[in-house]
C-alpha cells in the first residue's frame, strides 16, 4: 500500500523568485507538496504535485467542526549536502496520537516517511544551507469529508507542504503569566496538536499584547497555579542550577525538543527537574535572585529566551547571564541536528 507515489513535477519553478539570504519563517512555500486521500474506508495513493490551492465542499467537516491537526518538523543541509531529518518518527506517531483524539485515521509509518521522503527527494533544492535557516515542515490531517451532520467524517487529508525558513524569533521575549484562560484542560485535546488548540490561544494572546507582551505563560485550568506552557513551546525554568519543566499530562503537549533537551541537559550534567512549578515558586524565586532563566522549546525556535515576565501587575526581569543554559542547549541540539556534533542518541536521520 502506498508504494507507488505519483510524481507531478512543476512546469517551471519558482525557486528563482526567493531570496534565501532574507527568508521569512514559513510563509514561502517549496515548488511541491504531498497530497494522500483517505476513502472508502483506505487511504489511496500519494501523489507529490505542485503546491497550489485546493477546492473543498462548503460543507466539509474541517470548516465546521474542526477535524484538523498537524505536525511541525525541520529538515537540513549538513556541510556535505546530505538531507538530515531530526527524530521524524516520533512526528508520526504523535500525528497518530492527535488523530486517535479527534477520530482521524491513523496514516501509516511508511506513507508518511515515504512521502516525507519523496516530497523532500523533488524539492531538494528547497533546503536552505545558510546557518540557521532550514526547511520548516508542514504535515497535516483534515477532514475533508462533507455533511452538516456533527459526526466524524468519511473523507480526510493527509498532506504535507514544506517552507524554507530563517531563524523563527528575533528580540527580547516579554511574557504574561495567565490568571483567567486556559489553553487545555482536564480530559480535553490538549496533548494533541489540534489545530482549535491554537484557535483558543489567539484570544487571550491578544490581550496580553495589547498590554505589551509578546506571548502567554499558560497555567492549569483548574487553579492557574502551576506553569504549563509558554505560548505554544514548552518551557523550561532555571531556578539557581536547576533546570526544572513541567511533566507533560493530558493538557501539555508532550514536545520533542522538550524531550531531547532533557536527555541532552542531563547529559552535560546539568540538574534536570522534571516535576510541578507553581507561579508563587518562581515569583519567590524572581524576588530572591534564585531565578536565572526562563525559556521556551519547540521546533520552529528550537529554544526561545525569556527576557522578563509580567504577573499580577508586576513585572520581573531576568538577569543577562553570561553562559545561559539556555544558549549551551540551543548550541548543543543544533549542532547534532545539523550533524556539526556526534550524534550519540541516534535522533538524526539522514535521507
Ligand atoms: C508543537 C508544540 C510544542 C513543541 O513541540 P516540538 O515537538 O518540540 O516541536 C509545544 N507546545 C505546543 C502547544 C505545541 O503545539
């Protein structure tokens, strides 16, 4: 199943038309794109073709109840020209884990990772080779099935479009711990990378711009007492020498650069806590001098220092460190995703 991927190729590319010493992050997308339709209870065929729109019924399930999840995934260019993909399987079966939530069909392994493949075999000229750029990947699942009836629909879309990308943050990150919204709660779907996820954190996100921040600290639902999230990274606390995250649980999304930073920041022997962090402990801590970092992790930034935070009215700074884990970290997982560094956890791929 799946074995044979259709190659559409474009009639002319458009690759002439991008400047890769100035990209943006994930708003110029790649010559083409991977499209697999499931059907009659299967999924058919994939077929890479040229990134264009696509038509959908006005009643297809995706615009009205929200059957829509995705992944996000980075590939590279290391010195040598080889394509290098960082722990793909693990964006797989987290798809699969989001698709089990919002009753999608599982896509399996190897139409994922043949297509990934295929996709990334016709647009290899599309992965940046400038420091700090790289191929931001965009795989998803929708329903694409029609009806008003509020059921699970019959018809899905597994596709996946790729966007050569710069660094994702520049400047100094202000956050606002949030009191009042949650973005998940107990027994929802907020392991699960959901598109609504995102749609429910505008909002509040929104508010604490207008008061001059530059993203959310999500707490729990229940008593907004303990970290959770920062915008839509994990994040990592360093209180003295101890680097302290959140377990993920139904509410947190369970992140692979979340996870390799643990295992690498144990390894440099760093003191690594996976456990509950409440406001009042960090508060304490800002007051104190014991805070020395506040960070966020996740694809798109890899890692993404925290400057200050805003609680209560209040706003606390973090100290400008000369040696932050944040940027040890950052230097350490990049250089094994772009294959500068040993690889010793076997988490790089090369295509
Ligand atoms: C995608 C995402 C992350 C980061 O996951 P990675 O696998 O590290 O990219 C963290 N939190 C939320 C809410 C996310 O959607």
């Amino acid at each position: 199943m799946n074995s044979n991927i259709e190659i559409k190729h474009i009639e002319k590319s458009k690759i002439d038309t991008v400047d890769f010493n100035n990209l943006p992050f994930g708003s110029v997308y790649s010559d083409h794109m991977l499209t697999c339709t499931f059907k009659d209870g299967k999924w058919q065929d994939a077929v890479v073709e040229p990134f264009a729109p696509i038509s959908l019924d006005p009643s297809a399930k995706i615009f009205h109840y929200g059957q829509s999840i995705f992944e996000g995934m980075k590939a590279y260019k290391d010195a040598d020209g080889n394509t290098l993909l960082f722990r793909p399987l693990d964006n797989c079966k987290r798809l699969n884990k989001s698709a089990e939530r919002l009753v999608i069909p599982q896509i399996p392994e190897e139409t994922f990772m043949n297509g990934l493949k295929a996709l990334l075999k016709v647009d290899d000229a599309w992965i940046p080779t400038k420091e700090g750029s790289s191929l931001y990947i965009r795989p998803f699942m929708f329903a694409s099935g029609n009806g008003f009836h509020a059921s699970p629909a019959d018809e899905y879309k597994f596709m996946i479009c790729t966007a050569p990308s710069g660094a994702y943050f520049a400047g100094k990150v202000k956050v606002l711990i949030e009191e009042k919204y949650a973005r998940a709660a107990n027994g929802g779907v907020g392991f699960a990378k959901a598109g609504g996820n995102y749609a429910a954190q505008f909002y509040p996100t929104q508010l604490a711009i207008e008061k001059g921040y530059n993203q959310v600290i999500w707490t729990d639902d229940n008593t907004h007492e303990y970290i959770e999230e920062a915008g839509a990274m994990n994040i990592f606390i360093r209180i003295n020498d101890t680097l302290i995250t959140s377990p993920t649980n139904d509410r947190i999304l369970d992140g692979i650069t979340r996870k390799s930073i643990i295992q690498i920041a144990k390894d440099l022997g760093i003191n690594v806590e996976v456990r509950k962090i409440s406001v009042t402990e960090v508060i304490a801590a800002a007051k104190s001098g014991e805070l020395k970092e506040m960070f966020g992790a996740g694809t798109a930034a890899v890692i993404s220092p925290i400057a200050g935070f805003g609680f209560q009215e209040n706003d606390y700074d973090l100290p400008e460190l000369e040696k932050p884990y944040a940027a040890l970290l950052k230097k350490t997982i990049t250089d094994i995703q772009t294959n500068k560094a040993e690889d010793p956890y076997g988490w790089r791929v090369q295509l």
